[in-house]
C-alpha cells in the first residue's frame, strides 16, 4: 500500500525521494524548503499539473505503487511544457474533480472563490459539463427504442406460438397420412423416371407458388409502412430553435442576478425590521423620546429622522422585494418554457432522423423483395410450361401416384418450413423476460441521467450541512449558521442576523473553504477514484485547528498529505523531512 514517489525539476526541488504511507502524511519543514512543491510533484504524477522547475529542460516524476508504476515526463518546448507519459488519472473528469475536491492547497479554485465570496455555482458543478449528460440520454433512447421494437417482436411470436404449435402438428399427421396412401398403391408404371419428374416439378411448382403469395404479403406490408412514414414525415415539422441556447443562458443569469439581488434585500430588510420590532433602535443610534413620537438618527446616513419615515423605508424595501420575487418566478417561468422548447426541437429532430433512416431501410427492403418476387414469377411460369411438357407422357393411371408424391413433398417442405418457423418463434419468446428487463434498465438509467444534476446538486448541499455540522462539534467558530442556497450562494449568519463573508476572520473562511470543497468531495464520490487528498496553506489556522481538521478529513481517503511547520503539532503522521532534499533555495547564492 505504500506510495514511492520520486521527484526531479518539479517546481522549487531539484530531487526528492519519500514514501507515503496510507493515512496521514506531513511534510514538515520552515518556509522555502520545498514543502509545497512536494505536493505539486504528487499532482504531476496524478496528471494536472506540469510545474517544471524555472530553467530546467526536462522534469520527472515517477509514482509507484503495489499495482502499477506512472511516470510522467516535463519537456520545454519554447515558453511551453509538454507532459509525456501516464499519469494516475486518465480521465479529464476525475483530474478535474481532482483539482476541485482533493487538491485543497492555496490555489484551490472553491477555496479562493470562498476567501474571494465569488460565485460557487460554476466551480461546483464543472465535473457535470464533462458528463455529456444530454448526449448519453440520446444514446440510452436510441438503444431503448430498439430493445421496444425486439420486445414487440417477442410478444408478438410468443402470441403465434399455440397456431404455430398446431400447424406442425396438423402437417405431421397429413404426412403420415400421405405416406401410408402411398404405401398401399401397387401400381406399378414404366415411366417412373418422368412420373418422379412430375412430382418434382409439381411439388417445386407448390413451394414457388407459396413464396410468390409470401413475398406479395410482404411486398404490401413494406409499402404500406414505406407510405406511412413518407406520409409522417412529410407533415412531420421541426420546430425552429432560434439562438435558444444563448437566450436560455441569458435568462438564467439574469434569473440567477435576481435571486442574489432578492436574498441581499431579502437580509437587510430582516435585520432592520427585527431591530424596528424589537424596538432596540439604541442598539445602532441615538433615540430621542418626546410626547409627539421618537426622533431617530438614521445609522445609515447619519441625518435625523422618525421612525415612521424608517418604516415607510422598510415597506418601500419590502415591496421591493416582492417586485423582484415576481420577476424571479416569470424568468423561472421562462426558464422552464425554453427549456421545454428546447426538448421538443431536439426529439422532433430525432424522430425527423428516425423516419428518414426508416424510409431509406424500407426503400432497401421494398427493391429487394419486389426483384425477389418478380424472379419467383418467372420460375412459376417456367415450372407451368415445364408441367405441361411432362404431364402429357404420363399414363393416366399413374396420376394418382403422382399427386401423392407431389402433396409429400409439398408437404414435407411446409413442415419443415412451420418447424423453423415455431423454432424461431420460441426462440424469440425465450427473450422477452430478458429484453423487458433490459427495457426497465435503460429507463431507469434514462430517470437517473436526467436527475443527475438535481440530484448532485442536492448531494452537495446536504454534505455541506452534514459537514458544517461536524465542523461546529469540533471548532470554536465565531458564526453559529453557514448554508448553500440552490445556486450555491454562501450564506452565513451571525448573533442571529444574516452577514457577509468579509465579517467572518481569515480561519474561518479557510475553514468554510475546506468544508465546500469536502462537500464536493463527498458529492462526486472523489475518494473512490482519487485515493489522495492533498492540504496546503493552513497557516491561517491555529495550532489546535490544525491538529482537529487533520482528524477530521484524515478517513476521507486512503492517502492525506499536508504541509504544517516544526511547531504544528498534535497529531500523529508519517514525517516527511525535506532535509534530504535537493531544492532550489539550497543553491541561492548567500546575500553579502
């Protein structure tokens, strides 16, 4: 289980070599000994990120572990570096929940948004963008549409078995029939040769006739379906789609900037109308108390005024309020309508494709089996003349002999073409238990693709609640409430009022920051394809804090790895001491 990493030219370290141990692993070390660019090394090696030392050529960092060994090579290439090799992660969507989730160091994009109060909406549902989810619904229909046609196939042989089933058996009787008739004529002819032709002939002449009447069935079935789907899609009409894609995207921002602009009013009007009802305006300003009604210094802008006229303010807001929760409900409203206008261009252009690639297989099959019957016709009217020929050197008194050899082999013939019949009729019908449940599959994946990104939208907000919980169990923070709105607006409440990110201190925005990208974390199921969860920059947090968030996040993953200085201390790690370490500091020329 233990990881051997090796590191050449990898940001601030010429060379290193350690091993990481499952569990926790902390580089221990002052400033500028390479404790950083150790954790940019484990990076490279898991394929997202390319930090070749300044000045170097070539870089290497090799990465073996009990299953494999990945080595990734740095080249320069002019101001460019290329990476060569393979890295841990192959895919583009777990180096990108990786970079999001795991590798929480100072440049981690959740953190920064969350020390910056940027927007998290982006961030935290970019692994989703790589999905293709649209594509793969479209795909899962397709492949369903063709399991439904195979099951009705199936339902409708399991429906013909019992005829099916009694023709074999009827035919079997009239055979045996036939063949004891046979058996009881004694007459005996000269011409047996031309009396076994006839039969031949007569008996090909029944078969041809057979697959004449078949194919002109088939022949009308294919025209008729042929003129039916000519007919659909001739009225069949693609809605026009516009740009709707850019509109759609307009209206939610602008519904997503309505939302915001609602909840930041939202705040305020609660904050001041608790202040007003509680009558605690002396918590923010001066009162002046006199028989005709308080005076008020406004603590907003300072002038003097009476507490009606901050009322009147506060309904005047409240109004406001409301104008922009009508506004949000007609842009959701509009959202919902362009995203259904948006489903029906795309299904009446899939049905469009459907009938054009069904016309073009029924044009196919209609040519095939008209050239088909018309050489049936051809045969037949050869076999009539043939029948002709030979029957007239046929003594009367064989004649009967001669039917009877014809209705055996006609016979035969139809028998053997029902026992293949009835034997791909089972075998079709064998398939219905398995094609039904391969039908609920693909509509329950269908379901959960189309859930997918409510449902990890609502997974990352309960891990943040249930992460948020265990955070107040072990920190002494100075906020009592933290939660992510549905677009993922941050939310922190202090003393019981709403308040911004900027009042809460440096540490505790770490931490927040730390808690979304753990969300995220937990959400994407990260730690089942990333098994190494990397921490940096917790200089911000006490010593205590530390020692707590390292306990916290160290069952997370098989492998955490963290920067801390000699004086962190308070939990037990596998050391990593850069002292061995080439690194570029080492190198500095001395100041004079």
């Amino acid at each position: 289980m233990t990881w051997q990493l090796t590191v050449e030219n990898i940001a601030g370290i010429r060379t290193a070599d350690e091993a990481i141990e499952p569990g926790v692993n902390a580089v221990r070390a002052s400033n500028w000994q390479g404790k950083s660019s150790f954790l940019r090394g484990i990076k490279t090696a898991l394929g997202t990120e390319t930090p070749l030392t300044e000045g170097a050529d070539h870089g290497l960092v090799e990465l073996d572990t009990d299953d494999d060994t990945f080595e990734v090579r740095l080249e320069r290439d002019g101001t460019a570096v290329r990476r060569r090799g393979n890295p841990y992660l192959s895919s583009e969507y777990d180096r990108i929940c990786a970079d999001l989730f795991a590798f929480l160091d100072e440049n981690n994009a959740v953190r920064k948004a969350v020390r910056d109060d940027e927007p998290l909406e982006p961030l935290l549902t970019k692994p989703l963008d790589f999905e293709d989810i649209d594509s793969q619904i479209a795909d899962l229909q397709s492949e369903r549409e063709q399991v439904e046609r195979e099951l009705e196939r199936a339902d409708d042989a399991a429906e013909r078995l019992p005829k099916l089933q009694e023709r074999v058996t009827d035919l079997e009787a009239d055979l045996e029939e036939l063949r004891t008739e046979r058996a009881s004529l004694d007459a005996e002819t000269s011409d047996t040769d031309t009396r076994a032709e006839l039969s031949d002939l007569r008996a090909e002449r029944e078969r041809v006739q057979r697959r004449i009447d078949r194919l002109e069935q088939t022949v009308e079935r294919v025209e008729d379906r042929l003129a039916e789907n000519r007919t659909e899609l001739s009225e069949h009409t693609v809605p026009d789609a516009g740009d709707i894609e850019s509109e759609l995207a307009r209206v939610r921002d602008r519904l997503h900037a309505l939302e915001r602009d609602r909840e930041l009013l939202q705040g305020v009007f609660e904050a001041n109308k608790r202040v007003l009802d509680a009558d605690r305006t002396e918590l923010l300003t001066d009162v002046s108390r006199d028989l005709l009604g308080d005076s008020v210094e406004c603590w907003v802008c300072g002038t003097e005024t009476e507490r009606d006229e901050i009322t009147d303010k506060l309904d005047a807001l409240d109004a406001r309020i409301t104008e922009l929760r009508q506004e949000e409900s007609e842009y959701q409203t509009r959202v919902e309508e362009l995203e259904t206008r948006r489903d029906e261009v795309r299904t009446a252009r899939r049905r469009e494709t459907d009938l054009t690639d069904r016309i073009g297989e029924l044009e196919a099959s209609l040519a095939e089996k008209t050239d088909d019957l018309a050489g049936a016709r051809d045969r037949l009217a050869d076999l009539e003349a043939r029948i002709d020929d030979v029957a007239d050197s046929v003594e009367t008194e064989t004649d009967r002999l001669t039917d009877i050899e014809s209705d055996i082999k006609y016979t035969e013939a139809e028998l053997e073409d029902a026992r293949e019949e009835l034997a791909d009729a089972e075998s079709r019908a064998e398939q219905r238990q398995m094609l039904s449940e391969e039908y609920d599959d693909l509509t329950d994946e269908i379901a959960a693709l189309r859930n997918r990104k409510d449902e990890v939208k609502r997974e990352l907000r309960e891990s943040f609640s249930a992460a948020l919980g265990e955070l107040f169990e072990r920190f002494d923070t100075g906020f009592e409430m933290a939660r992510l709105t549905s677009t993922f607006d941050l939310v922190v409440a202090r003393d019981g009022r709403e308040t911004t990110l900027d009042a809460l201190s440096e540490g505790e925005r770490e931490l927040l920051g730390f808690v979304v990208a753990l969300a995220g974390h937990e959400a994407y199921d990260v730690g089942e394809r990333v098994p190494v969860l990397l921490l940096d920059g917790l200089g911000s947090l006490a010593s205590d804090n530390i020692a707590t968030f390292v306990e916290y996040t160290a069952g997370r993953v098989t492998y955490l790895v963290l920067t801390a200085y000699p004086e962190h201390d308070g939990f037990e790690a596998n050391e990593l001491s850069p002292s061995d370490w080439d690194v570029v500091s080492h190198r500095a020329e001395p100041k004079a």
